[in-house]
C-alpha cells in the first residue's frame, strides 16, 4: 500500500516531557499522510484536506474512535525465553541457572529456534512493539531464525548470539575466539539488511572473560553502527561477584569500559545499583540504560533511580525484558513502572512514561532520526489504541479529562486488547 490517509486522534512527543512542558503534541482531529512507508504529512484535518483530492478524500479511514501513537520500543529483550515467561519462584543468579540455561541450549535446533522466533515476533506486533533490542541465544542459528522471521514483517530489530565463555552449563557456551568469528560472520550477513541491525550481546561481565570482553570491543571497533547490549548491575549478588571476577576494575561498569564497550550505541539493561561515578561515566560517554520494572520487581532486584539517572543526563527507554518480565505488553510495563517510581517517592507522568515507551525509546537507540514519533519523513510504525476495548475501560474512559487523563488510564488499565492496530512502515499487521 503506498498511500494511507488517516484521521482521528494522534498524540506523539516532540521531546522529552520532563524538560520541555511543551514536548506533547496532541490534536483532536489529525490526517496523517502516510507515504511508502513514511510519513508524508502530518497536521490539523481541517487544514490539511484541502491538499487532498476527492479520490483521496473518499479513502481517509476513520479512526475517531482509536488514539493513533508512535510504535513501541522495547529496549531489552529476551526471545528464547518466550515459552519461560512466568517461571516461579527465584532470583537473578538462581533463575539463570534453573530456567534460562536450559531452555537456551535448546536453540542450537533451528527448527526449535524457528519456532519461537514466531510466536515472540507475533507477541511484539500483538502487543504494538515495532521496535525491539533482543538478546538471543549463544547459537548462530537462533539469530538467523530470528532476523529471518523479523523481515518478513519488515520491522525494525536490533539483535545479536549472546557472547559466554564460562560460569555457565558447557551447551550454552562458546570461546572468545568463537564468539568473535560468528558474531563477525552475522554481522556481515545482518546488519543494515532491511531493517534489522546487530547488536554485540555479552550476556553479562560474569559470564565473560577479559579475552571475550575485548573481543567484543573490537567488533565494535571493526563495523560501525553495530549496537553493544548487556545487563549492568542488576542485582546484589552478581555485583559481589563481579568485585571477585574483576578485582582490578574501579565498579561494575568500570569491566565494561576498559574492553571499549560504552559509547552512544551502547544500552545497559537494568543498572539499579549504580554509584556517581558510574553514572557519570554513562552520560559522558552518551550511553544508554533500558528500565524494566516488572522484571526488576518480578525477580526482586531492586527499584531504579530514574530522578537520578536523569540528573545525570542519561539516556533511558523502557524494556519489557521477557522472561524476566511477565508481560510483552508496553502499556503494563509502564503501569509498573509508574508503581516502583511511587515507592521511590517519585509521581512518573503519563507523558514521561509514554516518552520512555516512543520517543525516548527511539534516543536510546540512537535511531531518533528514524523513529519515535510523526515528523514528517520517519517510518511510519504506529499504532491504533482503543481507549474502549474493556467494558471498564469504557466506563472510566468516558470520565477522562483531556489526553492527560486518558494516557494514564491506558498506562494503568490497558493490555493488549487496547491495541487495536499495529502498523510497520505504514502497513497494518
């Protein structure tokens, strides 16, 4: 399809809510103009239907009753634990050892690998995430059925073979030579492919030696756009054993830096236990964290300092972080993420939380230009919410004040059946 025209109510962000009170752009009756993929134009109906023919007047879909939003981003992921979502009754380092292991040496099978790819690309779309950061498994094969599900949707995924080279089962294990040659090898095969990108996937410091860590180093050194993703100081027993693994390195993300892995492509998951001097050396070297508060509470790591991390500067999108987190869903991500703000003290906007989701998202991602919102010429993922899709949903709805008040009811009440859409590059899904 290479023209859509759509008109009802559209709400993006234009910058960051907590620093720009003028960031939400919201208009009550909007055309959006989308154009191969892309959107052309974007304004005021009333305005705007005076460019259109009376052809392209009769196909302007009505979506009056739908809230039209950026697609969302999901910073941290991980699909071979799709089929382990909600496993019970552990934390992080025991829940590695019971349940991640043991499904993840399973995707050496591409059948196995195939499989899942499938379901997890349905759960994203089902669920309005046209954007993911994914971790696969240490097997080649798992990216390649991963990227190869991907584009036949054409969406926009960032992934990469996790890189482990002890403190871990032997199936589940490569070397750092291994790791860099196939990740090497993927690398040339994906990235810039459509619209799939790779990211460098250390699993986590524990799991890597110094040799792997600078191996990593130089495939970022060797291509350039590739991403580096890894986890940072999620709960307080890795930390301890991060200072027994690295007793030369100043803090947790100091492991990281000396192998040249921080730098404006390079996204952290979790970091709640983080000190100053961490945080600074994140800003400065234009690093990203994702947030993921259902699984930071679903494992009891630990309630990130958002107000600090944003004093620092720092750029911050949320991740759903299956299995971990119990939910594809953006919109009960954020309600969570609201709820663990609360126990710091701290009221999160709708309009910030929904920034984090789209716009912020996007930054962390460092794929801004490309992303996040309606500007004329981005991608046009976005998607079509129904603020009635539950009988409750349309009782408290019909008592909302202004967008405000519905965005926060979405956030709050919402699931996957508020998704009425899902768009990628102006194409429903």
């Amino acid at each position: 399809m290479s023209e859509r025209l759509m008109r009802g109510p559209l709400l993006h962000c234009l910058g960051e809510p907590d620093k720009d009170a003028n960031a939400v752009d919201y208009q009550l009756d909007a055309l959006l103009w989308i154009k191969h993929g892309l959107v052309h134009k974007m304004g005021d109906y009333d305005s705007m239907v005076k460019e259109l023919t009376p052809k392209q007047v009769s196909r302007v879909e009505d979506c009056s009753q739908y809230l039209m939003v950026p697609g969302f981003v999901d910073c941290h992921i991980h699909y071979p634990q799709t089929e382990m979502i909600a496993a019970y009754g552990t934390q992080l380092l025991e829940w590695l050892n019971t349940y991640t292991f043991p499904v993840e040496s399973s995707f050496k099978d591409p059948v196995k690998a195939a499989a899942v790819s499938k379901v997890f690309i349905e759960q994203l779309l089902t669920n309005g995430t046209t954007t993911a950061l994914v971790f696969c498994s240490v097997h080649p094969e798992s990216v390649d059925a991963l990227f190869t599900e991907a584009q036949k949707h054409n969406m926009r995924i960032i992934a990469g073979k996790v890189m482990m080279d002890r403190n871990a089962p032997d199936k589940v294990l490569d070397t750092a030579q291994t790791s860099y040659e196939q990740s090497k090898q993927l690398i040339q095969r994906w990235h810039g492919v459509d619209r799939l990108q790779y990211a460098v996937t250390p699993r986590f410091a524990p799991t890597s030696t110094d040799e792997q860590l600078a191996a990593a180093g130089r495939l970022l050194a060797e291509h350039d756009g590739v991403y580096l993703h890894t986890h940072l100081a999620e709960n307080a027993d890795e930390i301890e054993w991060v200072k027994r693994l690295f007793p030369k390195a100043k803090n947790y993300l100091d492991v990281y830096d000396q192998a040249s892995l921080l730098g404006k492509r390079s996204v952290f998951a979790h970091s709640l236990h983080l000190c100053d001097s961490e945080c600074e050396r994140l800003a400065q070297t234009d690093s990203a964290i994702a947030h993921c508060p259902t699984s930071n509470m679903f494992i009891g790591s630990g309630l990130f300092p958002m107000q600090k991390m944003q004093q620092h500067g720092i750029k911050i999108g949320m991740g759903t972080d299956v299995g971990g987190g119990t939910s594809f869903n953006m919109l009960q991500t954020l309600a969570d993420g609201y709820k663990m703000q609360q126990l710091n003290g701290h009221n999160l906007s709708p309009e910030q939380s929904f920034y984090l989701a789209t716009l912020g998202g996007a930054r962390a991602l460092d794929i801004d230009d490309k992303i996040g919102n309606f500007v004329v010429g981005k991608e046009a993922d976005f998607l079509l919410l129904d603020p009635n899709a539950t009988d409750l949903l349309r009782f408290r709805t019909s008592h909302c004040e202004g967008w405000r008040d519905l965005l926060f009811v979405l956030q709050t009440l919402g699931d996957d059946r508020v998704i009425a859409q899902t768009n990628v590059m102006g194409v429903s899904n």
